[in-house]
C-alpha cells in the first residue's frame, strides 16, 4: 500500500525477477537495447555525469574475444546468450559536462580535472547506471545475467585499447532458458538492513 508502483510492475523488476544463466535462442535487438537505455538515462548520476559506456557484444569473433577472459561457467553462459553486453565507465566523462550539465558549466574543470577523482566519481555514477541497466532489461520483459566474473584488465586490452574506458561488469540478456534460475537466496530483512538515527 506504500508504494506507487503497480503491483504487476512490482513484481516484473524485483519480486519475480531473477538472475537468469540460461536463456532462449530469442534474439535481443539493438532497438530493445536502445529502449532499455533511452528508459533507464532519466535515472540520475552526480552532476549528471553519464559515465556509463555500452558495449553490445554480437559476433561470433567478438563473443569469443570476450569469453576469453571469462571466469569459470561464465564463459560458457555467456556464448549460449542471444546477446551480450560489456558495462564500462568512460573516463573522459568530464568532456561531456558543458552540454551535460549546463546549470554550472565550469564543472568539468571545477571538479573533474584530476584523472584519479574522475576514476573514482565514474565509477561509482557508472555503477549506479548498471544497477538501473538492470532494471531496464526487465522493464523490457527481459532477463538479466550480470557478471563480475571476468579479467577485466584483459577485456579493456581487448576492446578499449586506449585506456580511456575501464569495463567493469558484464551482463547475458534474453529471455529465460530452461532452468534458468538458481533458488531464490534470502533477503536482510528491513531491519538488518536499515538503522534510523
Ligand atoms: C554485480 C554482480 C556480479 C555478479 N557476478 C556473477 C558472476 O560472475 N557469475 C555468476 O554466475 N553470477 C554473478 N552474479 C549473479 C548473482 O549471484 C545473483 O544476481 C544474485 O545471487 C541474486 O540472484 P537472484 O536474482 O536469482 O535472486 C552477479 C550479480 C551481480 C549483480
């Protein structure tokens, strides 16, 4: 009764929603994709940053380039998907800022000029931006597998050669295959989670 949300919507992004490591031979279309990212870019980031880059990774040679610094099942998971994408943070975000965030157009200088805070503040905006990606590929009635499970210093040799872009996750998407899903694991409760000072 709390929430706004409608109830089937609830449980299409959280409640029935779950990591899927299987899915069907369905294709995922870059105009799915572009729907996912033109729904989940109104979600905010500092400053309106942006920082996350998309990577959607379609042929055979690419898929193989990629699995090859894939950990355990992960590379096998992720050669049976319809589809699959590498999450990266831009680290030359700060170019964008003046048309970004025009309210204060000396921010790019102001507060990004220096490489390493610019890691550290992209890389947290980018990652808030998988979190909504997401809930994105749900909104779209999709599943995702998201993957930390890879040498990410070996993908950034293997697409980003310039050093200007550090990969960070790696998401399967498409609909469900057949057992798709592990056991849903438990949940903190409310009051694990949540202190009020
Ligand atoms: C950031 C992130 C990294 C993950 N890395 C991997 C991974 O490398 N391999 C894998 O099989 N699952 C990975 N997972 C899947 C999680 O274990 C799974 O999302 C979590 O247990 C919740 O499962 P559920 O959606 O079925 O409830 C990852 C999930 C997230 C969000």
């Amino acid at each position: 009764m709390s929430l706004a949300l409608d109830a089937a919507a609830q449980d299409l992004l959280f409640r029935e929603a779950q990591t899927a490591n299987t899915f069907t031979d369905e294709p995922v279309t870059d105009e799915q994709v572009q729907a996912i990212y033109d729904l989940v870019k109104y979600a905010p980031t500092a400053f309106n940053q942006s920082p996350l880059r998309i990577t959607l990774v379609r042929s055979e040679d690419a898929r193989k380039r990629l699995v090859a610094h894939a950990m355990g099942a992960n590379g096998s998971k992720t050669l049976a998907a319809p589809l699959t994408v590498v999450l990266s943070v831009d680290l030359d975000f700060h170019e964008k800022l003046p048309r970004l965030f025009p309210a204060l157009p000396n921010v790019k200088d102001d507060f990004f000029s220096e490489a390493g805070y610019r890691e550290v503040a992209g890389t947290q905006n980018a990652t808030l931006q998988a979190g909504y990606f997401i809930l994105g590929i749900r909104a779209a009635g999709l599943a995702a597998g998201p993957m930390t499970g890879f040498d990410f210093t070996g993908v950034d040799k293997e697409f980003f050669g310039d050093g200007k872009q550090k990969s960070f996750l790696v998401i399967n998407l498409g609909k469900p295959g057949a057992d798709a899903f592990f056991p849903r694991s438990p949940r903190l409760s409310f009051d694990e989670a949540a202190t009020t000072v």
